[in-house]
C-alpha cells in the first residue's frame, strides 16, 4: 500500500518513504486463472508514480496496472503481451488506446477476460478489477485543492489479491518490487539497508 506522501507499507508490513518524483515497482506477481480447466495464469506488474506538488510536496499521482493472461510462462512474456493501464486523476488511459474520464465507469475485455473499473464518487476511489483473475486495485488521487498538507482523505493506492499469488524470485523481491513478498519481515527496509 501506498499512502499519503508517499508512505510505503510492504505485504510483509514493513514501513518506508519515496519522497520522490519516480516510478516504481510495488509488486510482480502471478495469479491462477479462476476457469482452471483452461489452464491460465494472471501475469501482473503495479507500480506507482510519485510527483511534486504546487506546494512542494511528493504524492503518488497514479498507479499503472501491467497485465497478461493466458498459459505463457511468466519469464517469457513479452511486451506486446500484456495489456497497461494508467490510473490517475484525470482517469483511466490503455495501452489499447482506450482512455476514460475520472468518474466513467467502464468494462474492458483482453482476451476474453473481463476488466473492470468503477469510480466511488463519496470515497474518490477508482476500483481496477479483473475478477477471473482475483486481483483488485485501488486508488485515490492526492487533492490539490485542500488545504497544503491537510488532506481529507487518504490519498494513495492498495493492492488485493487471491491468496494462490504466486511471487516469483528474483522479480517479485526487494528492491526490484518495493511491496516485496508476503513472507517478508517488518523490517524489510532496515534488513536490506544494513546489507548494503
């Protein structure tokens, strides 16, 4: 999870920041097809984006949603395999071509499989689902219209999962993905910076 501006909390709970304006890979994981008789994996890659604000403060502005589906094994995906989509405030843009206004809900077919988003407009969250492939993600854009360093909500982005995620070394691994494994230690962090 990313939150605020930004601050990182790992699968395995371990706390950081990313002051600044980046990108970065949160999470690289696979996911079981939930149609097993077709014998599909769910290839994902979230990262986040971070910018600087008018009034000098780093935020995560987006998240982009990096996906393939299908039985290629995940170390020989290539680019054109998978299916991106950017997930900021001013909306939703694809890889495909596809670009949706903050607020538009929308469904999207890749090969077959359904994609959705829905906009919450009380909470402000944009909810990225693919639900054959049990993965959600969240996000809620930082408001430059509160008051500098008062926000009313949260902004930041979530990543949920089926518990069959499969995190795949050396990819899914601190620091190549910041939100690391689900069997890593709270302090992921200070563990990795005593090594270096």
């Amino acid at each position: 999870m990313v939150r605020a501006d930004p601050h990182l909390v790992s699968f395995g709970q371990a706390r950081g920041d990313i002051p600044l304006p980046c990108r970065y890979r949160l999470a690289r994981f696979t996911t079981p097809f939930s149609e097993e008789s077709l014998g599909w994996t769910c290839s994902f890659e979230i990262s986040a984006f971070n910018v600087i604000s008018q009034s000098g403060r780093y935020f995560a502005a987006g998240v982009e949603v990096k996906f393939a589906v299908g039985t290629i094994p995940t170390e020989s995906l290539r680019e054109k395999d998978y299916i991106k989509f950017e997930i900021s405030h001013g909306g939703v843009v694809g890889s495909d071509g596809s670009a949706h206004v903050w607020g538009s809900d929308f469904q999207s077919l890749f090969n077959n499989v359904l994609i959705r988003c829905n906009f919450d407009p009380q909470l402000v969250i944009a909810a990225f689902c693919i639900p054959k492939c049990g993965i959600s993600v969240r996000f809620r854009a930082y408001d430059e219209d509160d008051e500098p360093g008062v926000q009313v909500r949260m902004p930041g982005v979530s990543i949920a999962m089926t518990k069959k995620a499969v995190f795949n070394q050396p990819l899914s691994s601190y620091p190549k993905s910041l939100c690391g494994r689900p069997d890593d230690t709270d302090t992921l962090y200070e563990d990795r910076g005593q090594e270096l």
